[in-house]
C-alpha cells in the first residue's frame, strides 16, 4: 500500500507530539512555572491559585510543573504548528481556483506572515545577543507582541530596552508586553 507523503507527515507530525506530550507530562520540572487552567502563571501566583481551588467541595487541584526550557520550546512550537496551519490554508486558497482577488490577498496575507515570522525570529536573536539565555516573541490579533525573556529578575530599564529593540525590528504600532521566565538552577 503506497502512501502519500502528506499522510506520512501527518502520521510523523501526530506521533511527534504524542511522545512530546508524555514527555512533557512524565518529565519532573523545577517549580518556575504552573498550569492552571489555560492560564500560564508564575510560581507565587499559581500558589494563590491552587489554594482557592482546593478550598472547594472536594480538595482536587490541577497544576503541571515545567521547566523554562520546555515552555520556551512548547510555546515555539505552539506558535509555528498556528502559523504553519495559517500558510497551508493560505497556499490552499491560492492554488484554488477562487477570484484573482481573493487569491492575491491570500498572498499578500501569506507573505506578511512569513515576513513578520523573520522578524519576531531576529528579534529574538537581538534580545539573546545582549546577554539573555532565551528570548520568544510572538504577535497576537490586534498588533500585540509577546516578548518572554529567560532572566532570574528583568528591571524596568531592562524591559524598556527591549520594548525599544522590539519597536526597531517589527516596527511601531504595536503593544509590547514583556515577561521573564526565571531560569530553572
């Protein structure tokens, strides 16, 4: 039986974060960061958190340990499966045979993600290069911009250069948010 590549790579891609998401369940992390919910919390919040969960009717809390690499690289992944779904689907209308305009804005919208990709990558190189560990950005709707850096305190001084350094590579207009992510000892 011949199978096509893209059900190969679906069955490769489905199995990957399969074993990604055991390890990431069995794996023992340091206690930097809680999952509670959808909401990504640091260590003190996440206490306040779960103790106002377990004053419930029955005494069930849901937190999951990770260390700051593994949220670093959860959330790259995270943030490339989205912006590859958005490509493929893109790519799919322009190969369609759909109106000339709405192809050529599935294009132009493809090409400003791919560009906008690079730029959120050199950025985070930037922000390595002025001595960070690890850096993630990433856009959200609405022209915002998440910039998470792997430092044990980041200063106010601190953030504001890298909401400048954010401002020179993507361009103003848009909200910066920046975050530490202390580093796992």
């Amino acid at each position: 039986m011949v199978l096509k590549k893209q059900t190969v790579w679906l069955l490769t891609m489905l199995s990957l974060i399969i074993v990604l998401s055991a390890y990431y369940i069995m794996t023992p992390g340091s206690n930097n960061v809680a999952y509670v919910g959808d909401q990504e919390q640091s260590e003190e919040g996440a206490k306040g958190e779960e103790a106002k969960e377990t004053n419930g009717v029955e005494d069930k809390s849901v937190s999951m340990n990770v260390s700051g690499d593994e949220v670093f690289a959860a959330l790259r992944l995270e943030i490339q499966e989205k912006r590859d779904a958005a490509i493929e689907d893109y790519t799919a209308v322009i190969a369609s045979e759909a109106s000339a305009d709405l192809r050529n804005e599935a294009h132009e919208q493809r090409q400003e993600l791919m560009a906008l990709s690079q730029k959120e990558s050199v950025l985070e190189n930037v922000i390595k290069s002025e001595g960070y560990s690890d850096a993630v950005v990433y856009t959200l709707e609405d022209e915002k911009v998440r910039v998470i850096v792997k430092a044990d305190q980041l200063s106010n001084e601190e953030a504001n250069n890298i909401m400048v350094l954010a401002e020179e590579q993507l361009g103003e207009g848009h909200r910066i948010a920046v975050e530490f992510q202390p580093v796992a000892k």
